[in-house]
C-alpha cells in the first residue's frame, strides 16, 4: 500500500511495442491512479518470453508520443525495458506497481511461457516489484479496449491497495467485447492445455524451402477453476504466477524412489559374444576361430 500523501509510482511496458494501441489504453487509465514512467520496446517483441539482450548494445532513447509523459523506447525486449527501468531511468525511485500490456491477444493458459508481456510482469517480481500483465483476448492492431478499461483500473488500485506477494505476479486476461457485458472476476488456476503445432513447409521465389509455423490451440482441461474456463464465460481471468518453477510436489517422490548415494551404482558389463568380436590390434581375425 502506499503512502496517502503522493500518488503512487507506476511504471508500465508491454511486448507490443511503445506505439501499440493497447499501451495507449493503458497508460490512459494509469495516469488516472497515479504518476506513470513509460518503458517499452521500439519495436513488436510479441513471443520472445524472458528473453534479455546478451553481446549486443541496448538503445534507451526518450519518446514523445505520451504528452506530459516520461517516456522511452528501447531497443531490446519487455525483459530489458523492466531491467533497464528499474536500475538507471527510475534509478532510486521504486515502483509501487509495475503493469504490462495491454496485450493484442490471450496469455492465458501455457501462451504464459511465451509472453513477452508476461516477462515484463515476472521480470518486476523477480525485482521484488508487485506487477501485473494485462491481456485483451483480441488479436487485432484495431482490437477495442474501451469495455477493458473499467477493469484494468479496478484490478490496478486493489493490486496497490492489498498489495500483491512478492515474486509474484498476475496473469490477468479479458474478454474481448460482445453484446453480454462481461460477468465479473475470476481468481484462477492455469488451465492445462496447448498449442498442437505444425511446421508448414513452403518455397521462396528462389524455391529455397523454409517452414512457417502454425497451429490450433486445444484446452485439455475440463475444470471450472481454470482461466480458459473463465473466459469461455466472459468472465475477467486473474492468474497469480511465480517465477519459481520447481515442480515441488516430485521432490518427495524422487528423493524416495531415486538411488541417489554418494557413489554410482556399479553396472555389471554384460558377458562379450566371441562370434562377434573385434580383433585386437594387430591380431588377424582368423585366428579368433
């Protein structure tokens, strides 16, 4: 929570790029709450997940395009922009809240791992920064924001009101606009499905063949805790992520059922067939008759 005498410190980016219509959405409804930092790529980072910037130069140069905004456009990917924003634009300033998006498209469900929106987000909670990646489940450049609104502010100010535990951070999805208003807010589970991929192999002008990847997203989870669950019902998805992916409930299981002694286990060499040896250097093979 923050303090009631100044207004709380936001910083936002996306994967989408800084001139992305959703982050226009969002640093709109942002500024309504408190005093807003822009970093984001210069470019579409879109499925990059966590990946940062190694061996190659990072550009950081001041952008315009939000009037009476701090802003930055940078040149790697949503990873960088937190990192580059917490340890030299904010410098000693720290973030009441970091938020992400809003996202051309769903992160629901397994999409989470290739999210760069989703990267900024976690890249905030391993900072120890409370954070939150928002997504509309809308894939177009043109997609409407406007019913989403309303609910990324009211999901933003209970995030700075109740706080969010650290080294986590919310995967929150919203359904795209139709005639039914949206239901309500669901706290959810991942739900367990994914993407049944194909590589489709097609020919350039100079018939040099090259693979084009596509692929239809199939749900393998028929819970109704789940967020795939809540969107197919219009309702608002809210996934608390950690970046701690150890699989903790094996641990257990393998510590019992593994040999796991202080020296390998010695394997017996099975017995050699002399039909089909191999002559030793130097021998002649007819004399292993």
């Amino acid at each position: 929570m923050t303090s009631t005498n100044r207004k709380p410190l936001i910083l936002i980016s996306n994967d989408d790029g800084i001139t992305a219509p959703g982050i226009a959405t969002l640093v709109r409804v942002m500024r309504r709450i408190g005093e807003v930092v822009v970093v984001a790529p210069n470019s579409p980072q879109s499925g990059m997940g966590h990946a940062i910037t190694i061996g190659t130069s990072l550009r950081l140069d001041p952008s315009t395009i939000f009037e009476g905004i701090e802003s930055y456009e940078c040149s790697g990917t949503p990873a960088d922009c937190v990192k580059l924003a917490k340890h030299h634009v904010l410098k000693d300033r720290q973030p009441d809240l970091v938020v992400s998006g809003i996202n051309h498209g769903s992160n629901s469900s397994v999409n989470v791992l290739y999210s760069g929106t989703m990267s900024a987000a976690i890249e905030a909670a391993i900072e120890g920064l409370p954070a939150i990646g928002f997504s509309l489940c809308e894939y177009g450049h043109n997609a409407d924001f406007e019913h989403a609104e309303a609910w990324v502010e009211h999901i933003a100010r209970q995030a700075l009101e109740h706080g969010v535990p650290t080294g986590t951070a919310l995967n929150v999805n919203i359904p795209k606009k139709s005639e039914a208003p949206i239901a309500g807010i669901r706290i959810c589970r991942q739900a367990r499905a994914k993407w049944q991929e194909e590589f489709d192999l097609r020919h350039d002008p100079y018939k040099r063949p090259y693979y084009w990847l596509i692929g239809e997203f199939v749900n393998l989870d028929q819970g109704t805790d789940t967020d795939e669950w809540a969107l197919a019902n219009n309702f608002v998805s809210i996934v608390p992520c950690q970046f701690d992916l150890t699989a903790h409930h094996v641990i257990g299981n393998m510590n019992a059922g593994w040999q796991l002694g202080p020296s390998l286990p010695v394997q017996e060499k099975p017995a050699p067939h002399l039909g089909s040896a191999t002559p030793a250097l130097g021998e002649s093979a007819e004399g292993l008759g």
